[in-house]
C-alpha cells in the first residue's frame, strides 16, 4: 500500500464537545441535588433542588457514563482509507462495506478546505447532493472526479500525503 490512514468515532470535535458538555450538566445537576440550597451568583438566583426525591445519583452515573462512552470511541474504528498501486479502497467498519475507486477512471482530485460545523458527523458512502461523502472529523477533504462524472469527497487528516500520493499514482491521466 502507498497510503494508509485509519480514522476513529471518538475524534470528530463536535460529537466529542457536544458529550462532554452533556456529562458537565450531569455532574453539576448532581453537585446541585447534593447541595439544595439557594444560590445567588452575582445577578443570577439558583433556586433549591426541587422535590424530596434525590435523583443526583442518576445524573452522576449518566455523567460518568457518558464520559466512559467517549473514551471508549476514542478507540472505534470509523473508516480506513488505502491507496494501493491500481485504487482506492475505503473499508467502512460500521456498518462493513468496502468501497473501490480505480485510478484509472479518475479525472481530477483536489483538495478541499471546509468549514466545520456543528452539525456534521461521521458518515460513510453517504451520497448528498450529486456528491459521495466519506468523512469522520476536520476540515480537509480530497475531492475527487470520475470520469463518469461521479464526485467523491474523502476527508483525511493527512492531507498533503493523501494528495501528493494520489497525483503520483495517476499523473499520467489526472487534470488538476
């Protein structure tokens, strides 16, 4: 293989933030059972904890949970990117496919700068207006044309090496 890049679940920022502020409203909901009384922060009044029923140690273990579960992503596989001497392959590992470009039908790649949002996630052979997607986190993307006219858009976080690698396997019938 010329080029081998493994990406996982646990490394898209956005999913990542969007957990950990959930599991930091846990542990504060939890603080908060734990300590009832009223607070007055500069402008802002915190009541009491409502009720007689103490549910602090849920949100504890959901916040401990929660943390857990984001650890545990950090290790699951998303996709694995290939470039071999006559193709691309791209193993998605949830669910298990394998897609194949040859690089004897590409006509240009590119690299491509996107903004992140905080809306995006991992998808894997997602196909989105007239373009197939094949991403897990950041904001660098080859993307590359078929000669047929297909468009794949393959995030990376190993830019330049993904680029300069694919330019060399196919310089001879590549317009860039």
């Amino acid at each position: 293989m010329k080029f081998t890049e493994q990406q996982y679940h646990g490394l898209n920022r956005h999913s990542l933030v969007r957990r950990l502020l959930l599991a930091v409203f846990c542990f504060v909901t939890y603080y908060w059972s734990e300590n009832p009384k009223a607070v007055d922060v500069g402008e802002i009044h915190i009541g009491e904890y409502p009720g007689d029923v103490q549910y602090g140690t849920l949100f504890f273990i959901l916040g401990i949970a929660l943390v857990a579960l984001s650890v545990i992503l950090l290790f699951v596989p998303h996709m694995q990117s290939q470039v071999s001497a006559t193709e691309i392959i791209l193993h998605g590992k949830f669910p298990p496919r394998v897609v194949r470009i040859q690089l004897a039908s590409i006509k240009n790649v590119r690299k491509l700068h996107v903004r992140p949002s905080i809306f995006t996630r991992p998808v894997f052979n997602l196909l989105f207006k007239g373009r197939v997607r094949f991403y897990t986190w950041g904001n660098e993307m080859i993307e590359i044309t078929s000669k047929e006219g297909q468009v794949y858009r393959i995030g990376t976080q190993k830019l330049n090496e993904f680029y300069t690698v694919l330019k060399k396997a196919g310089e001879s019938g590549l317009d860039s």
